[in-house]
C-alpha cells in the first residue's frame, strides 16, 4: 500500500498523528506539503504575517524531523485540488491520508479533492484528531448541537474516552523508488515579502513541546486564579501550538491531566473544552464566519468612525489596557485573553464598530489566529454569539485594570508612555492632577466610559427591541 500523508498546516508534528501512523503501518509513504496559493501568494501572506512566521518555523521543523526519521517532506506549489489528485496519479498512490479541518473553505476543498481522487479510484481519507471528539457528535438530547457551553461541556466530558496520544513513529521508510518526485525548498519570510518578528514565538514540535512540558510542572497549579492575571505569565503560551498542530490536543489534555494540579488543573481542561465547543459550533454553522449567531444582530446598526478605529488599532484610545492589548497584538502576535475580551467589548460597545472588523485585524496579526476561536471570541464579546456574554454587560476598561493588572505592569509594558505614570493612576492617567502629570504624549481617552455605555446600551435597545433582563 503507498499512501500519501498530507500534511495541512493544522497537524505540523509526527507525534500523535493518526495519518502517519496508518501509513506506516499500511507500507509506503510519501510526505507531501502543499503550497497553495490561498495561503503562500504573496498578496495572501502579507494578510497573515505572524501565522506564516510560525507556520514556516514549524514546516522546518517537520521537514528535519521526517529526515531524521528516515523520510523526505515533499514541498509542492500549486492548489491543492489540482496538485493532490494530480501527484497521487503521477505517484501512483493508493491512498491519500489528512486530518480533517472544521472550516466550511477546508471542507469544500476536501470534497473536491476526494471526488477528484475518487475518479481515478484513490482513497481519500479524512482522520479525527483536530478536535478530542468528531465535531457533529455530542448532541444534546433532541440530537442537535447544544447552544450554551455548560451542558456541551458536560455532555463531552461523559463522552470523552481518550486513550493515550500515539508516539512519534520509531522510523520511516524511505521514500518509494520508481515515481520522479517533485519539490520545492521551503520558502522563507523574505521569499513570501515578509519581515520576520524577532519578538514571536518559535514554532516547531519541539518548541511546543517545551512550552507543554514549563506549563504542566509549574503554572498550571494557580491557573485558576492566574489565567485573569494580564501582569503574571500564567497561562500555557500554547495556543499557536494548537492552532498549528505542532502539539496534538490530546497531548495537551492528556498532559494537563497527568499533571493531577487539581482546581488549576481543572480550569485549565475546561478552556480546551471552550476551544472544543467553538470548532463544534463552526462546524455546524460554517456560516459563522460570516454573520452572528443571534439573527437579531443582523443588520445592527454598527457606527462607521474612521478615527476611533485608528486610535484602537494603534493603542491611542487612552484606555491603558485596551491599548496595551494593540500594542501587543502588534508587537508579538499575542494578546493575554483578559486583555482580548477587554479590547474586543471596547471596540464593539464604546466604539460602537462592528466587530467583524476587529475579528478581521486579530486574525491578521495574531500568530493563535483560528478561524473558530476568534470568530466565536468575537462573537462572545459583542454578545452576538451562541452562548455569548449578555450584550448589556459592558466591561468597565479601568476596573477590570485595576482587579486584573492591580501594578500596571501589564500596562507599562507595552505603553511605556505611562512608565513613571503611579500606580494609583496606572489605569486612569488622565485623572492624575494636571501639575503632577508624568505620562508622556499619552491621549486622553476617546470617549467617556459613563456616556458610551449608555449610548451603546440605547442603540441596543433601539435595534433588538428589549432592555436588560
Ligand atoms: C476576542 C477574542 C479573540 C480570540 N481569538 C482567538 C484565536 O484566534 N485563537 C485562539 O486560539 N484563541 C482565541 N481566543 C481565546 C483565548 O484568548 C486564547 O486561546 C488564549 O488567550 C491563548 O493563550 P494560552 O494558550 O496561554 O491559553 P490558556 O489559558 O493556557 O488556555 C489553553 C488553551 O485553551 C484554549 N482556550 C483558552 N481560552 C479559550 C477561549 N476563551 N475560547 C476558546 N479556546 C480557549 C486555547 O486553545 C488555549 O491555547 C480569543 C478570545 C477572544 C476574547
């Protein structure tokens, strides 16, 4: 049996990783990357600068290891609905083996494919492990998708039956003789027109491994409490790693399990199951990517204010937390997820902007950047989503400062206008008294808390028809 393992982007690792195994154990095996434009045309790659810095990380990594295996990562330019059916014909495969992707664009690539590969009568199979269940499969009692988070998550965790993740394979065999293979070296930053970020995290197996490995001796004991801690790293720095696939999920759960850290353990297990639930959702409505989930959002009468969206992109709305959350996207790929939430209420109720465009600009610059769990964190903020934050409740941008970032040391961090700013004043600058001032070149904030929450909260009631419950 010769069977090509398809590597995708979403599973850039040779541990746990369901495709690789059966080949192996099915004969031959040819390792294949596909360049597809969608992704690595230049003009697409500037709209996902840190994605691509780790996913090429990451691709080099894969290609070292299936060297060290015995094996060979074949790099080919071309869409993957005309190269795959095209190569597994010239390469005389019998199958062609992938993990399966949530999105509603991978699906539809997926069933061109497989009916091109069916024609000249290849195998395409599709393998789980995106996900730690099939998404489709935890339903609630009248057999639908369930639309709140504590019954999903509950009818998941009594479904879950995980064994252990697989290993890595021992060895490879070579590549098979006879068929003239084709590849290209994997293209660098500047190949694609890219600057590389010296400030992101390194991608690659090992690297996520690592991360996985700091996460489960230590931080994950306080993850209850330090999750919210926008001053404290106490959180696993894991996410493009999941997003990549350069760690499996069930390695991550699997891990975080074994690691019996109790309460902290815990909490941390039930955000996967957060993650979990926005894939199934995804997967059962493909058009969330478009719209909101609450079809009385439709047609919210969003503002359009150019200048207020440049001041939250640029981290000017003289909001220390929400602007630190821009600098750091910016700076690092990153934003801790308190400052997310933070950023995304303010954007969407103070501002009053739609939040598909600040869905678009963190899918841009962040390096976690999933179609899923940004749409559904979106969603969730806005209070549009399925299971979202009620839309009444307005993050206070200097509250939650002081309770979650009590020093500032989140905000000077990445604001060093507000470096010498006191504590006292850390979250507020502009009430420090005039005569006192130490924030340099630092705005005032761009709309008062006390009148945007009222006008967000009237423009609401305006559209959806309803006050608070
Ligand atoms: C507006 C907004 C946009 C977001 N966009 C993304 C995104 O594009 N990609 C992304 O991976 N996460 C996104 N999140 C969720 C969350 O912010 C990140 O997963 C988290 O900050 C990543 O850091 P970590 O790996 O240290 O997380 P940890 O706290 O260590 O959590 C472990 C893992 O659980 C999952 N997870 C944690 N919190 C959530 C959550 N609220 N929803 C879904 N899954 C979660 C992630 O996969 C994460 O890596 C978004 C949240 C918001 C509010």
């Amino acid at each position: 049996m010769r069977s090509i393992v398809w590597f995708r982007g979403k599973d850039l690792r040779v541990a746990d990783h369901g495709p690789l195994a059966e080949a192996v154990a099915s004969g031959e095996v040819i390792p294949l990357f596909v360049l597809d434009p969608y992704f690595f045309a230049p003009e697409r790659a500037r709209e996902l600068p840190h994605r691509m810095q780790f996913l090429l990380d990451s691709l080099r990594a894969l290609e070292a290891n299936l060297a060290y295996l015995g094996s060979r990562l074949l790099v080919v330019p071309g869409r993957s609905v005309e190269v795959v059916p095209r190569l597994a014909a010239q390469w005389k495969a019998d199958q062609v083996l992938a993990h399966r992707w949530v999105e509603p664009f991978g699906r539809e690539r997926d069933r061109r494919v497989g009916e091109a590969l069916g024609r000249d009568g290849i195998a395409f199979r599709l393998f789980e492990g995106e996900t730690l269940l099939p998404p489709g499969s935890v339903r609630n009692g009248q057999g639908a998708m369930f639309r709140v988070f504590t019954p999903f998550g509950r009818a998941a965790g009594a479904k879950l039956d995980l064994g252990p993740a697989l290993s890595a394979p021992r060895a490879l065999p070579p590549l098979p003789d006879g068929p003239a293979f084709e590849t290209v070296p994997i293209p660098t930053m500047e190949d694609l027109g890219l600057a590389l970020n010296a400030d992101l995290q390194a991608g690659g197996e090992k690297a996520g491994r690592d991360r996985l490995k700091a996460f489960v001796k230590g931080p994950i004991g306080n993850y209850g409490v330090d999750r919210d801690r926008m001053d404290r790293p106490g959180t696993s720095r894991i996410s493009a790693d999941l997003k990549f696939g350069t760690l499996s999920v069930l390695t991550v759960w699997q891990a975080a399990w074994a690691a019996e850290a109790g309460e902290g353990g815990r909490r941390f297990l039930n955000e996967l199951l957060w993650r979990e639930f926005s894939h199934h959702l995804l997967w059962e409505w493909p058009e969330l990517l478009e719209k909101p989930f609450r079809a009385d959002f439709g047609a919210f009468p969003w503002r359009m204010d150019a200048a207020a969206w440049q001041a939250w992109t640029e981290g000017r709305t003289g909001y220390p937390v929400v602007d630190a959350a821009a600098r750091q996207l910016r700076a690092e790929g990153f934003v801790h997820n308190r400052a997310r939430m933070v950023a995304a209420s303010f954007l969407t109720k103070h501002l009053l902007l739609d939040y598909r465009l600040g869905e678009a600009h963190y899918l841009r610059w962040l390096t976690d950047g999933d179609w899923a769990q940004n749409s559904s964190g979106w969603q969730w903020s806005a209070g549009c989503g399925c299971d979202a934050q009620p839309w009444f409740r307005i993050f206070n941008p200097t509250a939650q400062g002081q309770r979650f970032d009590p020093k500032g040391v989140y905000v000077k961090r990445w604001v060093p206008e507000l470096a010498d700013c006191p504590t006292a004043f850390i979250h507020e600058p502009w009430k420090q008294p005039r005569g006192q001032r130490t924030r340099r070149d630092y705005p005032d904030p761009i709309v008062d808390h006390a009148l945007a929450r009222e006008r967000f909260l009237a423009t609401a009631k305006g559209h959806l028809g309803q006050g608070p419950a």
